[in-house]
C-alpha cells in the first residue's frame, strides 16, 4: 500500500533532497513550506515527474494558525505514515549579543513550532503505527562556542526526542533523530548571526568564527547531500534500533571523539577553539 510523509522545510536543502527520494522510492510526500502554493515553481520538475504523488501545502512554524490549518486539513485525510521535523536554521554568535527577539525566533521555530506540529500530529501517527523523524545536529549532542542558541535549540529538540519515543513505545510509533554534520545546502546563508556592537567584547572572536565557517563551507561546497535524504527514507522503510542516527564523517568523527575523551579534556579543547579565534582575530 502507498504510503504518505509530511516533509517540513522542504523547499532546499535536506527537505528537499528528501522529497526526491522518497518520491523516488514510490512514496506519496506532502511538503510543507513556508508560501505553500506560492512555491510551486521550486517543485516544476518534481510535479511534472509525479503529478499524483506531491502536495504542497503551506507551513510556517513560527505561525500557530499555520500550524492549526495543517493540522486540521489533515485531520480531514487517511494518517500520514511519516512526519519528518527538517524545516529550521541556525541563529549564531555569542550570548551577550543576542536580542531576545531572536532568540525567541530560534526556539519558535527549531523546536516550539515543531513540538506543536507534532503534537497535532501524533493521533494521526498513532494511528498509521507510524514513523517520527527529527532532524537535529551533531551540535545537538556537543555544543560549540557562538552557537549557543542554535544548539540549544537542538539539545532542547534531542530531550524532547528521548521522552517522546518512550512515551510512543506502547503505539508503536518508532522516533529518530537523524544528527548530521555540515553539508552545503541554504543552512549556512540563512544563518542569523548575531552581530556584536562595535563595543562587544566579541568582535574579534565572531568575526574569526564567520571566517572559520566560510572556510568549511568551502570544503564542504561538493559534498553530496543526497545521503542525508537517502538516509531519512532508509530509517522511515527499515525502522532501526536505536534513537540518534549521525551522518556525515565530521559528525561521526566529533561523536567519537566526544565518546572516547575525557570529558574535561573534551571541553577544554572546544575552549581553545574560542581562544585561538578571539587571539588571532584581535591581532
Ligand atoms: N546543512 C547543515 O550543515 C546542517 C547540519 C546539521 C543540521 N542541519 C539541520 O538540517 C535541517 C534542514 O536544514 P538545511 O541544512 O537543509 O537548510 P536549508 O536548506 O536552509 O533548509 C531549511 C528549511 O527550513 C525552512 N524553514 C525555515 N524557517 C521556517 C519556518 N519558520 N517555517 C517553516 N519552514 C521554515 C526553510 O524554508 P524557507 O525556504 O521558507 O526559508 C527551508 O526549507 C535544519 O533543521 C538544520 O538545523 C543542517
């Protein structure tokens, strides 16, 4: 029988990787994208290749009566067999330089707008004995410097996570976080970063850390990310074990690290990233 996901964020990057090869593999997906309809051009390719298996429907996390209205035109169809949680972004920079606004931005979007859209869900993947899958970040299990709001988002998303696929054991609806790495899609140009005041005691050291990613992102410019989707309908199709899924060799490499130091030894060598970038930078 055809089953069906709901892909969040599925205009670029992973959600949009993800859309491809789960069409690919037969399934019907439902995208959610910030415009609905308006987006239709982004998918030209994809609906002339499989006009009755994509919809696009119309998400905006940080809009409740956005959340409501999907929720509830779902409610009118057959479960959704899949929820993938991708839609999100990054807001960077330190602690002292970031407005509440934006960090109220950052939580609304990576993890309140997303708890709700799954709690509205949840009946629908109770019923279908379904699959929850939530994109995280290696930064959801080992923070670094300058990203504390980002990453709190993410480790506020993996507690969240943890309880819920506990508490979904008896319905049999299986949950994953799927951790990667960096890979080049539109995360890194729709970073907000929170920008020191001339004043800030942070110039330096944000200004080296904006250099440092534009570095890796320059790396990483022809990775493929076409395992990250292939990934997210292997773990919908097989239902593994295990909760946290890494992808990406930078991600698997800093979780090993992370396993095998010593704690103390773990942080102060983060540390040091943020000394050598306020050191170099200051010059
Ligand atoms: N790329 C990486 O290196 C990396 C690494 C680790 C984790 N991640 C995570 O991977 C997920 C997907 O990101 P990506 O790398 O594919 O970046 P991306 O290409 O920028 O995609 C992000 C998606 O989230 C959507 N989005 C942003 N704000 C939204 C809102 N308020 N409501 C609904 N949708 C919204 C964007 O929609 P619009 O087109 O409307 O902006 C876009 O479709 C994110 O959760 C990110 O934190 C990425």
């Amino acid at each position: 029988m055809q089953k069906t996901v709901l892909i969040t964020g599925a205009s670029s990057g992973f959600g949009l990787s993800a859309c491809e090869e789960f069409l690919a593999k037969g399934w019907k997906v439902l995208v959610a994208v910030r415009g609905g309809q308006t987006r239709i051009p982004l998918f030209a390719g994809l609906l002339a290749k499989y006009p009755d298996r994509i919809e696009i429907l119309e998400l905006d996390l940080t809009d409740r009566k956005s959340i409501e209205a999907l929720a509830q035109l779902l409610d009118t169809r057959a479960p959704i067999d899949g929820l993938i949680n991708n839609a999100g972004y990054g807001l960077f920079g330190a602690t002292e330089d970031t407005t509440d606004e934006s960090l109220r931005r950052q939580m609304e979007v990576n993890f309140f707008g997303t708890f709700t859209l799954t709690q509205k869900l949840l009946p629908a993947l109770r019923k279908s004995r379904g699959v929850l899958l939530t994109v995280s970040s290696i930064v959801g299990r080992h923070s670094l410097p300058l990203t504390g709001a980002y990453c709190a988002s993410k480790f506020a998303v993996e507690g969240w996570m943890e309880s819920l696929s506990a508490e979904l054991k008896p319905y049999q609806v299986d949950c994953y976080l799927l951790e990667p790495g960096g890979y080049p899609t539109g995360f890194g140009t729709s970073l907000d970063w929170s920008q020191p005041a001339e004043a800030s005691a942070y110039v330096a050291a944000t200004k080296g850390y904006q250099i440092l990613r534009e570095k890796i992102s320059r790396r990483n410019q022809g990775k493929s990310i076409s395992p990250v989707g292939q990934k997210m309908v292997s773990l919908l199709e097989k239902r593994p074990k295990g909760l946290r899924h890494l992808i990406g060799s930078d991600a698997v490499m800093t979780a090993l690290l992370g396993k095998i130091l010593p704690a103390n030894l773990w942080h102060r060598i983060v540390s040091n990233i943020m000394n050598s970038l306020q050191r170099r930078n200051s010059l």
